[in-house]
C-alpha cells in the first residue's frame, strides 16, 4: 500500500490523535439493503460525512441521512466504473488528508468478507484516525428475512460464514471437507458462479446431498426472492439459465427445511407489490413509508408540482387586509405553509390572524396550522370542501371570507358561501402545476405493466397522470383518496381499483390492502 507523504501530516502522530488536521474516517455497514436496516450509529457519522465513498451493494437510499456531503459510487459489484481496491484506498487516504470526514460506506457488515481489515490497515499506516460501525451482515439478515434461524436449540449450535469465492477462483484454498463436517449451519457468500464447485466439495466431503438449502436473492430488498432446494440441487439452481444473478446468499442446513410459515416477510398485506406514489416532492413520504410498512415497495413520481405564486402582489395586499377578515379558509397544507411563511416573510406573525376565525379543510390543514401556533375553528368533519362550505354558510350571511387556495383547484367553497351571502376574495398562495416527463425507468415499467398500483391522491394529479403514462396508464390498478378524484379519473376514461373510505393517506392504504 503506498502512502505519498502529505503536506500536513508527519507519518509518527499516533492514530486516533485528537486533532482533525488529516480528517477521519468511519467504515460504516450499511446493512443488507433495506435502509432502515443501518444502525443509529452509522446515521449519525453519516451525517458527519462531508465525503461518502460507498459500494455498489449499498442502498442509495441511505445516502439522505449525508445530503451536504460530497457521494461517490466506487461501483464494485456491477454499475458504472468498477474501481479496484487500491484505488478505493488511495481516494480514501487523499480524502481524509485534505482533512474531510470520509465515511467509507460498505454492505453488510464491513469485516464481513469486505476487505475492512485492508481499509483499516491503510489508515492505521497512514497514521488516519478512523472507527469501524459494524452492520448487519448478509447471512444474519437472509435468515431473519426468511423465517429461516440460523442457530437453532435443535438443529444447528453453530454457524460458519464461508465464502464460495476464493482468490484464484477455485474453491480449494479453502477445507471444504472440514466444512463438510461442520456441526451447524453453512452460509455461504459469493457463491453464485462458483456453486458447481463448492457444492460438490462439500458433497465430496460426505456432506449428504440432499441437506436441505436455501438460496436467498437481494435479502431485505422488497425484491427478495427465496428458492428452497437441497445441496445437491443448488449447482443447478444457481446456474446461469436460471439467472439468479448475485447478490445471493445461500443458506445450507437442517434449519433451511423449518416450516414455511416462519416466513414473514412475504405474508405482509402488500408484500410484492409495486406501488407508485405520485405525490408532490416532499409530500410523498408519509404515503411511501405507510405503503412500506405493509410489505410494499413504493416507487416516486410526483404528477405536480407545488411552487410559490409567479408574483406575491395579491398575496401580499390580503395580508395588509386581513384585519377586515371575519373568516380566513386554508383548504390543504400547502396554502398553511405559503400564506404564513409569506406573513412571517413579511416581517409579521400570527397576531396579524388574531381578528377573524380560521376555517381549515381536512386534519393535516389543521395540523398544519397548529404548527404556526393556530387552532382553527372550524374543521369539518369530511375532508372536503363540500363539507366545510356546509358548516360554514349558515353563518357566512353578511362576513368577509378569505379563501387561501392553490392557482388551481376546484371553485365550490367560493361559490356556496356567495350563495350563502358571504363576500368572498380568493388568493392563490401557491401555483400547482403538472410535471411533464415521467421518469424513463418509470414510464417503461408502467408500459410494461410492472407497477402493481398507481395512488391518485387528487383531481389534478388524475389529470396530470393521464397526460403523462397516455393509455398506459391502463396497464396499472388505480386507487383513489376520494370519489371527487375516482370521479375525475372516470371521467378521463379510466376505472378506479378502490376508494379511500377516510380521505387519508391511511384510508387510501387500507384500501388497497383490502383489496
Ligand atoms: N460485507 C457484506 C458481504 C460482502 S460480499 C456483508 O456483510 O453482508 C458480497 C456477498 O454478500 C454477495 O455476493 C452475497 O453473497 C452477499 N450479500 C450481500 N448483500 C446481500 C443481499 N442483500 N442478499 C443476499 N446476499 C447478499
């Protein structure tokens, strides 16, 4: 390993120094895949990181919890460049010298047949304060993730981790014939291309060939896919016609032929399905997290986009005015967070509202008002305008009403309260506005009938869709939060697959696990 002297650092300061002149790294396990599967640990130095390096396998996902830091793929296992493990060394080293908290972010456990202990050699030598986060690994994640217990009172009192992928890529370094007397559970990493080798040494081994398996792809993944068969069948299994591709792990033992039914990943609400969340950025989360929960795998692409007003004029002279307001209407989070942040923009705070009542459509309106420091007065029970037009107009005779509404949108509230003798003044807080292009990967995946359900979460979003998958969208069940949008979607010649029975994102989960 070279190690060119840098400016900063004379190659005698003991590691771990308490100074930050060279920087420092964490080699961090990422864990299996799925990103909740990390440890808070390695959150927190991730947060730290101004520079990530991080391998193929990992989630890039993860990468949120470093969004200021500089990321690099070092592209092992497939993707664009591959680097080699000097190279991966080398910009470790050069980064940590320019003085830059590196996090070094690998698969599954980083001493896990992850070439830590070279790392970690490296800045030892180069005399770079560094710390291990462990993760969790490949073999423990594969069992917790299959129903299948690695080490088990009956079956298995011991667990070897074995690679099937040796230096010279032949599987003889290793002794497969102690392996095959091993008392417990193989797991074996690495061992995709390999398997007609180490299978059949530990055949040769005595090890009896119909020892019960299990070949477990992208463990933790929401594609994660199982195949049980018996040692003697993994060679096959695992050739290249049946294009298993890595990563996989297999498990080898008595513990892989334990009842099905200890499989939980699969038998969740939503396991397997695909699911597009098409809400606004920043607004899609809770639905993709909900969606997660029950086993889905949630994919992005918002139908709108939320942005402030072209111009704040109009907004700007109803704030001047509100001392006049008997009743300010917010009908959605959005027009919350525009209109106040406008007034606090302004210079003002929410005394400006003290004189009149606030009025809100639907919880998460009013939630967000409570955020300001506001509780509204009025939240009708149903989450639509409709609803709130209703409570409202028997006593709106005579007020002045504001209305806080997107550049789009429906033009109910307005008119059932002039009916109802209010005057009304509307302002666009914010402008909602379609996005064009879909995703390439998405559009292809929706044209190929790859995504289980589509969630329309309004009218304009039911639009905005429409334009943006053609008749495509055909190829997608679709589920809607409200019979306004089921309606809107009916109208453009589509059938709705389910309705929210509550206009939450919650009603909208249940309804598609009810399915
Ligand atoms: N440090 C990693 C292992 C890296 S070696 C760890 O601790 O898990 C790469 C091998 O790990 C792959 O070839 C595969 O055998 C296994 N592996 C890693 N992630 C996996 C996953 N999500 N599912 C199945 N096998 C996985």
């Amino acid at each position: 390993m070279s190690s060119p002297k840098s400016p900063f650092h004379p190659f005698e300061r003991p590691i771990h120094s308490a100074t930050r002149m060279l920087g420092h790294v964490y080699l961090i396990g990422a864990g299996p895949g799925d990103p909740q599967l990390i440890t808070l640990r390695g959150v927190q130095c991730l947060k730290k990181a101004d520079v990530v390096l991080y391998d193929g396998l990992v989630n890039p996902q993860l990468l949120v919890h470093a969004a200021d830091a500089e990321l690099v793929c070092v592209g092992k296992h497939g993707q664009q460049r591959i680097w080699t493990q000097d190279e991966i060394q080398e910009e470790m080293l050069r980064m940590a010298r320019q003085g830059r908290i590196v996090a070094r972010l690998k698969g599954g456990d980083p001493a896990v047949f992850a070439r830590g202990a070279e790392e970690t050699a490296a800045l030892s030598e180069a005399g770079i304060s560094f710390e291990v986060v462990p993760g969790i690994t490949a073999a423990l994640a594969a069992g917790s993730f299959t129903g299948i217990p690695i080490t088990h009172r009956h079956h298995a009192s011991a667990v070897a981790l074995v690679t099937g992928h040796q230096k010279d890529n032949d599987a003889t370094d290793l002794d497969w014939n102690a392996l095959a007397k091993f008392p417990g559970t193989l797991v074996i990493y690495m061992g995709v291309t390999t398997a007609q080798t180490w299978t059949q040494a530990l055949i040769d081994g005595g090890k009896p060939a119909d020892t019960p398996a299990a070949i477990v792809r992208r463990c933790t993944w929401s594609d994660q896919q199982v195949f049980r068969c018996t040692l003697g069948e993994i060679a096959l299994r695992l050739s290249p016609a049946s294009k298993i591709r890595p990563p996989a792990i297999v498990i080898v033992g008595p513990v892989a032929d334990l009842p099905e039914q200890l499989d939980w990943f699969d038998h969740r609400p939503l396991s397997g399905q695909r699911i597009l969340v098409t809400r606004p950025d920043g607004q899609a989360g809770e639905l993709g997290d909900a969606l997660r929960e029950l086993g889905a795998d949630p994919l992005y692409q918002p139908a709108i986009e939320i942005v402030p007003p072209p111009d704040w004029s109009d907004v700007d002279a109803t704030i001047s005015q509100l001392g006049e307001v008997d009743w300010i209407v917010f009908s959605s989070r959005n027009g919350v967070q525009f209109y106040l942040d406008r007034i606090l923009r302004l210079g003002h705070d929410m005394r400006l509202l003290g004189g009149g009542q606030i009025a809100a459509v639907g919880d998460r309106t009013a939630e967000a008002l409570q955020g300001y420091g506001l509780r509204a007065d009025l939240v009708p029970a149903d989450f639509e305008a409709e609803s709130l037009a209703a409570s409202l107009s028997p006593q709106a005779a005579g007020k002045q009403v504001l209305s806080v509404r997107a550049s789009r949108g429906r033009d109910v509230l307005r008119q059932h309260l002039a009916d109802a003798g209010a005057s009304v003044r509307e302002v666009v807080a914010y402008q909602n506005r379609d996005v064009i292009d879909a995703d390439a990967k998405i559009r292809q995946q929706m044209a190929d009938g790859q995504i289980d359900w589509t969630t329309v979460t309004s009218s304009a979003i039911a639009r905005s869709l429409v334009q943006m998958f053609g008749e495509s969208l055909h190829q997608t069940k679709l589920a809607s939060l409200s019979p306004v949008t089921s309606q809107t979607l009916k109208g453009l010649g589509f059938s709705v697959a389910c309705e929210a029975e509550h206009y939450t994102i919650d009603g909208l989960v249940k309804a598609i696990a009810q399915v």
